[in-house]
C-alpha cells in the first residue's frame, strides 16, 4: 500500500508539474510568386563556322577570339599571289574600252570635222596646181621657147625662189609659234600649204625655163602628155577620198561601231568582274555582325576548301534554352517572364520571356524543352553559357507559413487544451524559407518547430515573430524584387 501511495503522489506532481513552452507563430498573407526554376544555356540563333571557298596559304588573321565584329568586316586574308595585278589590268582594259565607246559615241567632234576640210582644200589645191604644171608644160613643150619667153621665165623663176624661201622662213616660225601654243593647228597648215604651192611654182618655173632653152623631142610631149593625164586622175582621185573622209566624219556615229566598242567594253567589265571575283575568294569577311567564339587558324597556315576556320555568333538573335518536367505545362505559357542568375555573375542578372515551349516532349526524360528570349542582354552574355532560369508562372495573395512548421508536407501542429494537436493543411506553393498553404485560418497559431515535438504532448504556447526571408543578392527562387517566391509543388 504504501509503494501505490508513492505512485499515486508522483504521478500527480508529474501531472501539476507546468507544461513545456513551444514558439508559436501566426500565418501571414503574403504575395506569393510561383516559379519554374530550371537551368539552361545561351545560344545564338543564328551560328556560321566560317571557311574559304578557294585552297591556299593564309596571309592575315584579323581577329582573335572574343572580339565582336560588324557585317562585312575583313576577318581573313589569304596570299592573293599575281591575283592583284590581274585585277588591276582588267580595272584599265575596263578604262580603255570606256573611254573608247564615249569617243564612239560622241562622233566626229568639230576639229576633226575642220582637219577634214582642210585636207580637201589642201588636196585640191596642191593637185590643181599640179594639174596647170603638167598643162603649162605640154603647152610650152608643144609651142617651143622664145627669147622673150625665155627673159620672162628666167624672172618668174627669181621671184618664184624669193616667194619659196619666204615660204620657208613663214613656215618655220609657224613651226616655233605653234610648239609654243601661239597659233593653231589650222594657221599651221595654212603656212604648210602656202610652202607646199611656193615650191611647186618654183619648180614649175624651173621647167619652164629649161623648155624654153632648147627645142622640145617627140618623146618629151609624150611624156608630157601623160603627166597631164596622171595630175587629171590624181586630182580626181584625192579629191574623192577626202569628200570620203569628211562625209564619213559627218556620219559618225556609226551604229556597227557602236555595238563593236559596247560589246569590248562589256567582255573588259566581265573580265574584271571575274579578277574582283578571285581577290574577293581570297578575303573571308564577316557575313553578319557578331561574336568571333572561335579561331582555328593562323597566318602561314594552308588551308583547304571547305576547312572551319572561325565560328562567328550572331549575338543580336540569341535564346534561352533549358529543359523542365514535363508536369509542369500546365504551369507555362508563351510571353511570361523570368529572371535569369549566370552562376559566373549571380550579382548581375537579367530578364526573358518564355518565347516557345516544346513542340515536343522528351519521353524518355520526360522533360520539356523551354526556349526564352532576353530582353536585354549583358555584355559579359557568352554563346553557352550556363543559366539559372526562374519563370514566374503566378502571383497570388495566400497565407503562407515558415517551412519548419510542416511535417510531412501536410500537417502542421496547434495548441489545443493544454496539448499538441496535427491540423491537416494543402500546401499550394513551398519556397526556400516559407510555403503558401490552405485550410488554417488567419488568427491560428501553429508550433513553429514543428518537428521538435509529438501530436499529443502537453505544451503552452509563446508567440513569436516568424523569420523573415534571407536577405542578399537575388538568386533562383528568390524574386530581385524581395517579395516571397515559391517554387510549384507536383500535383
């Protein structure tokens, strides 16, 4: 009897003895943002591995790795060899055959069309003059000299040599006049002609003379008749030629001319063409503008056709692309934002937009791959670079608990009669520190260390404040805004 007393007296001290205190904490309506966190790289749409079309040496390398290069920009020059030199003979034969088809097409221009002129006068002039010669000495032949024919020949002969050697010294001063830029070329030819007649007066004379001094044979007419005959055909004939030439003059231009110096000038263009062509082969220029990712050549190196000398990203047309649960389309939609963490620059993050989800689904995996579009990308942004990606799917209002109050992912405990009671809850959303749950209403307090204790033991409850968020720099599943973030919890 006296050992049951004992028990009783301690079991009801045990019973008296105070209840242990647990931290409780109230719910907190927060706005909750549910994210997709998932890691990636980024890719240039747009990627050309460039080469050359032709085989030889490489002469230059004008980038290096890393550079950003713009549209059109001599990126490698290979050894051009005697290339250059056929381009630049091609560049004058496309010169020649220019200005050639311009003279064409300008026609006769007004000196020439006066030259002409000139030359038919100069022609009929000389050979008229000729021509009376060749008359004047048959005549005197067939008629016989005479004193008095002789003394005025003798005269007409020292004025003729007086006239001729005027002639001559005119002449020559043209000459000089003209090399100075004095006189014309017409006033040139003027003074040639007045030479031309002067010396064919003289000798004319001088024949004149000699016929008039002895008596004249058969043979000498007949010679002299022919000579007449040959002036009449020459005068005739140079005539004739130099109407030729100044109507041909007139007439240009003439269209078989024409379509002649247009087609050398179109086979000069073609051939030059075909030169700029062969240097430009040799010159590997940046099709677009972009990033150099890659170098795999260097100056003296021969190279091949079709060989990959440089990788060039076309950094203005870049994505996103990461792979998510497949459970998580519901979730995402085209156009929703994110904010994307470079793990080499946590402190520098930037923004996207869900530009493509799928088409398809990786069975296998069961991923889903999710394509997003920077809106402004960072000038550290590398083709394949590593990314941590946070979609925001939804932004609600909910109650929202620290995680450290859950067990089990459903159960939170309460303080009921002196004792620990499990309350079933839905959570909607979970966080680094915190979760947005359903089923608790706003003023009820639940343990705050929940796995600390059991369903059912005696406790007294001590409201605290819950803990706020970490603070820091943003980082996946934590919002650059501050505000909770949540990460989606399978369904």
């Amino acid at each position: 009897m006296l050992l049951l007393g004992v028990l009783v007296v301690a079991l009801v001290g045990w019973q008296l003895r105070p209840a242990p205190t647990v931290d409780v904490v109230l719910p907190r309506e927060r706005e909750v943002v549910e994210l997709i966190l998932a890691s990636g790289r980024l890719r240039a749409v747009r990627q050309s591995q460039l080469g050359s079309s032709v085989s030889g040496s490489v002469a230059r390398v004008l980038v290096e790795e890393g550079d950003q290069v713009r549209k059109g920009q001599l990126l490698i020059e290979l050894d051009d060899g005697d290339i250059l030199a056929q381009r630049d003979q091609a560049r004058h034969a496309v010169e020649t055959a220019s200005s050639e088809l311009a003279r064409v097409e300008r026609g006769a221009q007004p000196e020439e069309l006066a030259r002409a002129r000139a030359e038919l006068e100069q022609a009929s002039q000389v050979n008229r003059a000729r021509l009376e010669q060749a008359r004047q000495r048959l005549d005197q032949l067939e008629r016989g000299g005479r004193p008095e024919e002789r003394g005025e020949a003798r005269a007409n002969l020292a004025r003729a040599r007086s006239e001729r050697e005027q002639a001559d010294r005119d002449m020559a001063r043209a000459r000089d006049l003209f090399a100075q830029g004095a006189i014309s070329r017409s006033e040139l030819e003027q003074a040639t002609l007045a030479q031309s007649r002067a010396l064919a007066s003289q000798q004319a004379l001088q024949e004149r003379l000699r016929l008039a001094s002895q008596p004249a044979r058969p043979e000498e007419i007949a010679a002299a008749r022919a000579e007449l005959e040959a002036a009449r055909a020459t005068l005739s004939t140079s005539e004739q030629v130099a109407r030729q030439n100044l109507g041909l003059l007139a007439r240009q231009p003439y269209p078989e001319d024409r379509s002649l110096a247009r087609a050398r000038l179109a086979e000069a263009e073609s051939a030059f063409r075909n030169a700029v062509e062969q240097v430009e082969r040799r010159q590997i220029r940046a099709p677009m503008a972009g990033l150099i990712t890659r170098r795999n050549v260097e100056p003296g190196q021969s190279i091949n056709t079709g060989t990959a000398l440089l990788t060039l990203a076309a950094m203005e047309r870049t994505e996103i692309y990461v792979e998510t649960d497949e459970t998580n389309l519901p979730r995402l939609k085209v156009g929703q934002s994110a904010t994307v963490f470079p793990p080499a620059f946590r402190e520098q993050p930037f923004t996207a937009r869900v530009s493509q989800i799928g088409p398809d689904v990786d069975a296998t995996r069961g991923v889903v791959p999710v394509r997003l579009k920077p809106e402004r990308l960072p000038e550290y942004a590398r083709p394949d670079m590593t990314l941590d990606v946070s979609i925001e799917v939804r932004r609600l209002k909910a109650l929202s608990l620290p995680l450290s109050c859950l067990i089990n992912d459903n159960t939170c405990l309460v303080v009921e009669g002196g004792r620990l009671r499990a309350l079933t809850v839905k959570v909607l959303a979970r966080g680094q520190n915190w979760a947005a749950i359903e089923g608790l209403d706003e003023g009820r307090a639940v343990v705050q260390n929940a796995t600390t204790v059991e369903p059912g033991q005696r406790a007294r409850a001590r409201t605290v404040e819950p803990p706020e968020l970490e603070s820091g720099p943003p980082a996946a599943g934590n919002d650059p805004n501050g505000k909770t973030n949540y990460e989606p919890v399978g369904q």
